[in-house]
C-alpha cells in the first residue's frame, strides 16, 4: 500500500513533467530555444520516472536509489529554471511559479529520501 507522501510525490512529479514538457514546446515555437529548455525537459520529466520506478522497485535500497535520483533530478531542474529565468528566455513570474513546484517536489523528495530505512 502506498504511503500518502509517495501518492502525492507521484502526482506532483507528473505534473511538474507536463508542466516542463509545456515549456519546451513554447520555448521551441516561441523563443527558438532547443538547448537549455531540453535540458530542462530531461530532468524536469525523470523526476516522476524515477518516482514511478521507485515506487515499482524491487526492494527499501532500489526504493531510495531511484528517489535519491529524483531528488538530484529536481535540484537539476530548479537550476534550469533559474537559468531561463536569469537570461530572459521566461518571466520571473513564469519562473517563480516553476520554482514553487520544483521546490515544493525537493523537500517531499528529501522527507522520502531522509526516512527510507535501507
């Protein structure tokens, strides 16, 4: 049975992915950017991979590595965000609001990564 944090982890990191795979298609058509919002699309979509993967594992010590994963996966993404932001590729409002989520998915993903027993 599944916890309530991994629960909420799995449909805050789907759309965290949708939310970034959004981006990328804007920053495409509308910036012309094809390097770092693809950067931003990888990491910001292995997020809720890696959490689905985690929560398939096989064993405590898969469960945490693939969490552990994710939790690298999300600070990757906060600095992504931070760049496009810092360069003007997306507003600061856009950005904040991208930050909230991918802040918010960094501490669930730390009280995950923190309390596994393995």
């Amino acid at each position: 049975m599944k916890t309530k944090e991994e629960n909420l982890i799995v449909a805050k990191s789907y759309s965290f992915a949708v939310r970034c795979v959004k981006l990328y298609k804007y920053l495409c058509e509308e910036k012309h950017d094809y390097v770092i919002g693809k950067q931003l699309l990888r990491s910001g979509t292995s997020i809720g991979a890696n959490v689905k993967e985690a929560i398939r594992g096989v064993s405590k010590a898969d469960f945490k590595a693939k969490m552990s994963i994710a939790l690298k996966e999300s600070s990757e993404s906060e600095f992504w965000i931070e760049i496009l932001r810092d360069t003007d590729y997306i507003t600061t409002q856009q950005a904040n609001s991208l930050l909230t989520d991918c802040v918010e998915l960094l501490r669930l993903l730390m009280t995950i990564v923190k309390s596994s027993n393995c």
